[in-house]
C-alpha cells in the first residue's frame, strides 16, 4: 500500500482500525452512522435513480451499476447498496475493517467485494465506475483535494459520484465535537478535527475543477427528541451530502 496516498493519513487509520470491532454494534462508536444511514440512503437512491434513470419500486433497483465505496469501513452503506442489486466493492486502508466488513458480509449471505486498497492504486490500475461513494471520509484524509481528484478519476463517463462530510462552521465545531464527542460521547475525543472540515463550496469547486457537475447537495440534520437524522436541502451547517455526475 502506498504510505504517500493522498487518502492515507496514519493516524487516522490506527484511529478507525481500533475501533474496527464496533462496525455493527448500533450503540457504540459508530452509533452516528447507524442513525444517519435511513437518510444517507435516501438521498443515495433518490439521486442514483434520478441520474441513472431507474426505477426504485423494481426488484433489484441497482442491478447492472457497479459502485465504488472508499473508505467502506465496516460495509454500512455497502451492504443496503448490494441487497438493492448493485455490484459492489468496498475499499478502506484500514485492514480490521476490511475484516469486519468481510464477516458481516458473509453472515448476511451478501456478495461484495472487499479490498484493503487504496483509491489511488484502484485509480493506477485503471479501474472506473458508475457510482464512486465516499462518505464520511475526506475529512479524514492526509489531502482532500489530491483526495477527491483521484475519486473523481474513478468515475467512468456518464458516471456519479457521491460524498458526505461536516461543514467547517461553528455550529459543525459545537455539536460534532464538543456536543458528540465530549458531551453525549458518541464518539471518541479526537475522532474529528475542525480545520479538516470543508465547507460545501470547496468540495464543489473540486468536482467542478476534474469535469463533474453538482446534481444535488442536502444537509443531514438531527433530531435530539427521535434520535434521528433527516434530510435538509436549505441547512448544509453541519453533515451534509453532494451528489455530482461526469457527462458521457
């Protein structure tokens, strides 16, 4: 593996490879995304079958696309993607994970494709697809921008990508730092670092800048009373999603 990868920061890895072991429990570290993924999904399916034409109400929606997850973790968007008929492959740097997301896999009787890989040697072999999804994971890595310029390599013409992160705002700092990790404890002190967070414009002007154009941008809001997330499109001031497609 390449140690210079622009989505390799090691201490990020050696951060997520301990927590490997929590992936599937829904009220550990991960428990964010467990309630996040209802509405990740949404705007995943809303998008991909609006780009992509397809209908959602058919068996196996997705068949026939191949999708792309980096920095795949434990496999929580990858497997709601497989069941849905997509072809599915999950990379992540950090082996435990890839271990994790293989397990799981195998105890749901699901057919997905897990490489412990980088972005960029998938991108150096040459490799593309349909759907490129990266959630939760620019913010982690050692250069954003090399970062999503090599995502958007992988995207075949007539491709999408789609990517989530936190906005770099005061309110971002106040409730996915101090509210959920020093207050609720959600997450591990120092799972997050603020100057890494990017605001929707720079992510946007990255894709721009490699020939993709934005389709849609929704913020992901939480509910303190319900316990869960839903889809915002006016309100981007902490999670938010951005969906953006190559033309043919």
């Amino acid at each position: 593996m390449d140690s210079g990868a622009a989505s390799i920061d090691e201490r990020e890895i050696a951060k997520f490879s301990a927590m490997a072991a929590e992936w599937w429990d829904p009220e550990g570290s991960m428990k964010p995304l467990h309630r996040q993924n209802p509405a990740r999904m949404s705007f995943l399916t809303d998008r991909v079958s609006a780009h992509f034409g397809l209908d959602l109400k058919a068996p196996d929606p997705l068949s026939g696309l191949t999708v792309l997850d980096v920095g795949c973790g434990g496999g929580l968007i990858s497997e709601p993607l497989a069941r849905l008929g997509a072809t599915v492959t999950g990379i992540d740097a950090a082996a435990p994970s890839i271990e994790a997301a293989r397990a799981h896999a195998r105890e749901g009787g699901l057919d997905i494709t897990y490489r412990n890989v980088t972005a960029e040697s998938l991108l150096e072999s040459g490799e593309s697809f349909d759907l490129v999804v990266s959630l939760e994971v620019v913010e982690h890595v050692a250069d954003p921008e090399a970062f999503v310029t090599t995502l958007a390599g992988l995207v075949r013409p007539g491709g999408a990508i789609a990517l989530s992160t936190l906005n770099r705002t005061r309110k971002a700092f106040l409730m996915a730092i101090v509210g959920a990790e020093y207050v609720l404890r959600w997450l591990p002190r120092g799972t997050h670092d603020w100057r890494k967070f990017l605001r929707p414009s720079e992510i946007a002007g990255m894709l721009r800048r490699e020939g993709l154009q934005l389709e849609g941008t929704a913020g992901l809001v939480y509910n303190p009373l319900t316990e869960s997330w839903r889809l915002d499109p006016r309100d981007l001031d902490v999670n938010y999603m951005l969906f953006a497609a190559r033309p043919e």
